[in-house]
C-alpha cells in the first residue's frame, strides 16, 4: 500500500531533475560558447537570407553557402550517423546558427520539437546532446548518460503510479550527483550549487522550504501536478492538494494581484492621458494671471 512518504520520493526526484538540470548550466553554455565560437571564425562572413533549412529541408542542393558551411562543419562534430540522417531540418532555423549557440545544439538533439520548454533546460534534451556531440564522448562515459536517461524514464516520465520508494528516490539522486561530479562539470559554479542542494534533498524526508522558495519550484509543480492528474492512482491527487494545495492557492492569489498591477497600471497610463490637461489648465491659468497681474498694474498706474 502506497503512502505519502513516497508521492514525497517521487516529489524529492522531480525537484532533483530540475536542479540537475540548473547545475548543469554553467558547463553546457560555456562549452556550446566554444564550439560555436570556432565555427563562425571560420564563416563569420556573410548571412543566410532565405532560412534554407526551413525552406528547403533535405535538398541541400538549394541551400546558400552559409548554411551548408555550418551544416558540414556541424556534421564533423556529429557522433552517430542514424541521428544525424533523422534530423528534421525543416524544424531547425539555419539562418540563426550565426547568432545562435542554442539554435546550433538543436541539431544535436534528438526529438527536440517534442521539448516545450527551452531545449538547454530539459534534462532528456541534454542527455541526447551529450550523447550526440563527439566533445563530450571523452569527458564522460555513455553509463553515466545512459544510467540518468533510464532514471528519468523510469521513475518519472513514464511512473503513472506517481509514487517511489526510499531506496529507488536515493539511487535517483545518486546518479544525478555522479552526472554533476564529472571532473568536467563539477568545478563550475552552477554544479557545486546543485549538488550541495541535491544532498540536502537526500537527507530530508519532505522537499525542503528553500528549493520551494525557488522561482523553478512552481514548473517542478505544474509537471507533477500534470502526472498526479493522468495518473490512475485517485490517491496521488489528494496527496498533492495536502502537499501543496497551500502553495496553489498562493499561486491563484499571485495571479489575482498580477491583475491587480494591471489595472494599477492602466490608471497610471489614465492618468498620463490627464496630463497634458493638467498642464493646459496650469498654464491657463498662469496666462490669465500674467494678463490679471498687467491690468492690474494698469490700473494701478491709472488709479493711481
Ligand atoms: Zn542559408
């Protein structure tokens, strides 16, 4: 019989894959930055016009010089053929490439479309990217990558039940933390961070307050809130409303004061629309007292 401590290990693994993810920021941009960087030395004259893989797609025959420069440079660093033949370049925005380190990684990426959000802050995309990107194959073993896509399938995409024991929720995190420590990547700041909040996650029973305090914690939520609700296991919904029912209602109120500021703002910009009455009126009256002030005078003189 499933219980709340372990909706709590499933939680404690979703909240662990996003600060993997965080952690693994610093060395996935700065190495991406460097590729990037030796490729447009090379091509840094002239730009795409056309979009070519957009308009195009396979017939490569059609493409400008820009564009099959980077492709063939690219293709050069691509590590399986299978995964480069599939790549769907309709999808892909060569004309971005020399502007873009991101746009450039799609094509490393395995079922990128499928990512909603950011492709660089998905967990999966970055396992495939590690995978397919030839820099990477000396830095770390395909185990570890290999060991981190298995975990992620297993207990969370594909786990309907929604629930995890202790054992299963500590090899979770032990693989994300042995991702983190690869020499690589363990001397950047973003994963010292997160694998010190990775053990932190480990020893507590429940999500600590300072990782549901972070701006990220509410897509942990919402992602686990969308497996609670197709998940078979009725339980799982209540466990998330005791859990975090607290915190939704923040949310809702969040929203409700969101609207709030949007109002405030509207009037202030009723507010500008007064302005330049305000000023007619001002200088209106400084008009008719300058006018006042002469009579005045005139009378003055006269009466006087
Ligand atoms: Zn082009």
């Amino acid at each position: 019989m499933a219980d709340i401590q372990q909706f709590d290990n499933f939680i404690s693994v979703a909240f662990g894959m996003k600060i993997t993810v965080d952690g693994l920021q610093d060395f996935v941009s700065e190495s991406l930055i460097t590729t990037h960087r030796e490729i447009y030395k090379k091509f840094s004259l002239g730009n795409c016009m056309l979009n070519c893989s957009r308009k195009y797609g396979h017939a490569f025959g059609k493409w400008c010089t820009v564009c099959i420069d980077w492709k063939n440079d690219l293709k050069k660093l691509n590590r399986y053929k299978n995964h480069w033949d599939r790549i769907n370049w309709k999808e892909i925005d060569t004309i971005d490439f020399p502007h873009s380190f991101e746009e450039m990684a799609k094509v490393f990426v395995q079922d990128f479309k499928s990512v909603r959000q950011e492709v660089l802050k998905d967990l999966g995309a970055l396992m495939s990217l590690f995978k397919n990107l030839k820099k990477y194959n000396g830095m770390f073993s395909d185990q570890t990558i290999d060991n981190v896509k298995r975990m992620r399938n297993k207990n969370f995409a594909h786990n309907y039940t929604v629930f995890l024991h202790e054992v299963e929720k500590t090899q979770s995190i032990d693989i994300l933390i042995t991702l983190l420590r690869v020499p690589e990547i363990r001397t950047t700041e973003s994963s010292k961070k997160a694998i010190a909040n990775l053990e932190y996650l480990k020893l507590n029973l429940r999500t600590p307050k300072e990782l549901l305090q972070q701006p990220s914690a509410e897509l942990v939520l919402t992602s686990v809130q969308q497996l609670t609700e197709s998940s078979p296991n009725q339980i799982v919904r209540v466990f998330f409303q005791q859990r975090f029912g607290n915190m939704l209602t923040i949310r809702h109120e969040g929203s409700i004061s969101d609207n709030i500021i949007k109002k405030r703002d509207n009037r202030k910009s009723c507010r500008l629309l007064y302005l330049p009455l305000v000023i007619f009126i001002i200088l209106l009256v400084w008009i008719a007292t300058v006018i006042y002030g002469q009579f005045s005078s005139f009378y003055e003189e006269h009466e006087g």
